[in-house]
C-alpha cells in the first residue's frame, strides 16, 4: 500500500473520529440555544421598540412641527422653529436655571451623605438590619406621600420647622416654601431624605465587596479608622460613586413630582423647572411640537452629562493602569 493512500485513510479516520460527531452535534445545540435565547428577549424587544424607542423617535419628529393636542396628525412642518422659541424664551432658560440649580442642592448631599452612612453602618457590630431599614425606608415611599409630609413640616406657624425655631429662640417666618429665595431649598431637602437611601444601599453593596483582611492588614500597620477609610475605602469605592454621582445627577436633572405636589412651581415661577414647563407647554398651551423640542433639549442635556461621566470614567482607568 503507498504512502498516499495510507495519509488518506488516517485523514479519513481522523474526520470521522469521535471528536468531529461532538463537533457536527454541537453546531444544532448552539443554534437551539441562541433561537431560545431571541424567544425570551423578544417581548422586551418588542417592549423596548413599542414603548421606548418609537415615542423617542416620534418627540424628536414632531419637534420640527406644530403639532398640537387637540387635532390629529402633525401639523405643519415648521423646521427648527421650535427649537428657536425655545431658545428665545426667558421662562426655558429660568426653568433650567432651576432644574441645575436643583441639581446642585441635591446631588452633593445625597452622594456624601450617602457614603458617610453606609460606612458607619457597616461598621456597626448590632442593630445593623434597623439602621439599614430606617434609611431605606423612606425610599420606597410613592412621592405624593413625601410631599405631603413635607408641606406639613414646613406649613408656617403649626409645622414642625416653626416649631424648630421657636426651640431655637428663633421667630417663624412665612415658611421655607413660601419664599422664592428658599423654596428650592425646602425642595431639596425633602429630596435628600427622601431618596438617600438608594445611594445608601449602593454604597452598601461596594463596602461587600471590599476584602476584611485589607482591613486587618491595615490596622496591624497601625492604619487608624480614617486612614483605613482614606486609603482602602474611598479608593475601592471609586466606581461606585462614579455610578451613584452619574444616576444622581440623571434623576435631579429629571425632576419633576416633589416640584409638582410641593409648590407647583411657585411662589411665581421661582421653582418652575423644566419638566414642569414642558408638560404646560404640551398640555396646556397644548402645543406638543414646541413642548417636544423642550423634551429634546433636556434630553441632549442629559446625554451630554451621560457622555462626560464616561469620558471621565475611562480618563480615571487609563491613569489607573
């Protein structure tokens, strides 16, 4: 026999061992599992593009026309003039002045507030499960209810703050919501201690994951408590503030219920913020158009905020590798 038809006949041997009847059966499994894989994803999909994406898409066309409420279709189509309205308008500016200002107020408390109680509780020997529930607790309370405690905390001469400042020796004024000056204020506060907890809870998640023994490595250096929180803490805790400052700054650029249900965007306008002028504008100016390229400005507004938290993310990691 020649030394051909001997390769050929291993050659042969080889493709039809049984390592090539795992291949050949392998390929139908993996194409099963991916086609189950789409089955399950597809309500979302369907989902994502019916209630997402579609109303996305159709507020960025009906921004370039005079769409209104109360008749069908879109309208005449107008260009950028909405966008030039809107620009032109000393109110849009004034509410996003608010809506940043608001921003502002809240997002460094809930941060630092956030991280400072979540490192205590985590070092606290008992009673972590009660002081873990008090601060989540709020949280899952619906935004009318927090509202309405707040207006009550804050009502001039019966609430609890008046009742604060007569302890201090201080005299009750008209009331932290009855000023343009403070009712901003009384808002974010309200907001602090309303949603602390779910930064709390994020924080509280990153603290789990740090190893205890670095902890102990360190106290045998003779690292302190503040030194240990310094130098293993808030560095292993990087991205999770990045995640929780990014979310933060995402949801107090979106506000829109406690500014609502506690002022209505008074006294005057002085707490109108952006989300609020767009649903007067849509729904009772009724002029969907113009209130659409509204929601598109705040939303390219949102996404640059997005897109310099993760540039700064990956500027981070670069300078750590």
């Amino acid at each position: 026999m020649s030394a051909v038809s001997i390769n050929s006949q291993h050659t042969r041997a080889q493709r039809s061992g049984p390592g090539a009847g795992r291949r050949s059966t392998a390929a139908p499994i993996e194409k099963k599992d991916g086609r189950a894989a789409w089955l399950f994803l597809a309500p979302f999909g369907i989902f994502y593009l019916a209630f997402l994406l579609g109303p996305t898409i159709y507020m960025f066309v009906m921004s370039f026309f005079n769409t209104s409420a109360v008749r069908t279709g879109l309208g005449k189509f107008v260009g950028f003039k909405n966008y030039a309205e809107m620009f032109s308008r000393a109110d849009f500016w004034d509410a996003m002045w608010h809506t940043v200002l608001f921003t502002i107020y809240t997002t460094p408390p809930l941060v630092i507030l956030a991280f400072v109680f979540a490192v205590l509780s985590n070092r606290m020997r008992r009673g972590q499960w009660f002081y873990r529930l008090a601060f989540f607790l709020p949280y899952i309370l619906p935004s009318a209810t927090i509202s309405l405690i707040w207006v009550f905390i804050f009502t001039p001469a019966t609430g609890l703050w008046a009742w604060v400042q007569e302890l201090l020796g201080m005299v009750p004024g008209t009331g932290i919501l009855s000023g343009e000056h403070t009712a901003m204020i009384g808002i974010a506060i309200a907001t602090v201690w309303w949603t602390l907890g779910f930064n709390f809870v994020l924080y509280l998640a990153g603290l789990q994951e740090i190893p205890r023994e670095l902890y102990e490595a360190a106290a045998v250096d003779g690292a302190g408590e503040w030194s240990q929180i310094r130098r293993i803490t808030i560095p292993l805790l990087g991205r999770t503030t990045g995640l929780v400052l990014l979310l933060q700054i995402i949801a107090s650029l979106k506000i829109f219920d406690q500014v609502y249900l506690m002022t209505n965007g008074g006294p005057g306008t002085s707490t109108q913020v952006a989300l609020q002028l767009v649903t007067g504008v849509a729904f009772t100016d009724n002029r969907t158009g113009a209130a659409s390229a509204a929601s598109v400005l705040v939303f390219i507004l949102i996404m640059i905020v997005a897109a310099v938290r993760q540039l700064a993310g990956r500027f981070s990691a670069r300078n750590e590798v």
